[in-house]
C-alpha cells in the first residue's frame, strides 16, 4: 500500500516509529513533514497527505499530532477524506470495515508505541466490508 504520512512537532517521535513499521511491513511511506522538532502548523501537513490522496498518489494517510485532534479537524475539511482518530484498536479496525476510514489520525503525546503500532497494523490490514456502509458514506457527500 502507499501511505501518505506527515506529523507536527508533537507527533514526530512516534511518526519515526510508524515509518520503520510500515517500511517492515512492505508497504511504501511518503513522508510529507515536517522533518524536526521545531514547532509548525498541523494543517499544513493533514494539507499535503490529504492532496496526495485526493491525488491518488496514496491509499491512504497517517496524521500525528500531539492529540491527534487538530489533525483529524483539518483532514476531514476536505471533500473525500474520511479521516477517524483512532485510540485503541476496535476503532482503528471499525473505522475502516464500516467507515472506510482513508486517513488514520494518532496522538503522540497519548498513545505509547506499541499500543500506536497495534493499531496502525490494524488499520493498514482491515477491509471495508461496504454493503449498507457505502450507502451510509455517499449520504455524507
Ligand atoms: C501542538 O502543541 C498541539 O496543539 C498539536 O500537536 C495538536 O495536539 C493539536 O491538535
């Protein structure tokens, strides 16, 4: 799968540990920024990741902030981007079998790693299971 990833400064730590783990895992990682610890704007990063699906230069995207809530905000401005915040792992899976989450919004300053990775490789894994969902998600526009 391509995936798209960007973070703020609040959630690059954990954005390094996602990218090791999904280059693992096979899947191919664009890594929008931001690139240090210096402090910037999260909009402008759920910008990008949400222009290159939208693009279809990805499948899907990764947002991290520090909550995880600005990001998941501005992501789900654009038309399309079905962008979940996801704590724990049955969100992370709901939000793609009936949701077809296509942006996956973390918190680094709440998740640990490998509770994040948990549900990163949930999210990445699961299917939407479509049916009266896909009804549900045309009816949002
Ligand atoms: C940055 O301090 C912080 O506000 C940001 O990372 C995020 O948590 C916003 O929702």
């Amino acid at each position: 799968m391509h995936i798209a990833i960007g973070c703020d400064h609040g959630g690059i730590a954990l954005k390094r540990e996602i990218i090791a783990f999904l280059s693992n895992h096979g899947h191919l990682v664009n890594d929008v920024g931001c690139h240090s610890e210096d402090s910037v704007d999260y909009p402008d990063f759920a910008n990008q990741v949400c222009a290159e699906i939208l693009a279809g230069r990805s499948d899907a995207g990764i947002l991290i902030c520090g909550t995880g809530i600005g990001m998941s905000m501005a992501a789900n401005r654009h038309r399309h981007i079905r962008a979940a915040l996801c704590h724990e792992a049955f969100t992370a899976r709901m939000s793609r079998e009936h949701n077809n989450a296509n942006v996956l919004c973390l918190g680094g300053r709440v998740l640990g790693v490998s509770l994040a990775l948990d549900i990163v490789g949930i999210w990445v894994e699961t299917a939407f299971t479509g049916g009266r969902h896909q009804r549900r998600i045309a009816l949002m526009g």
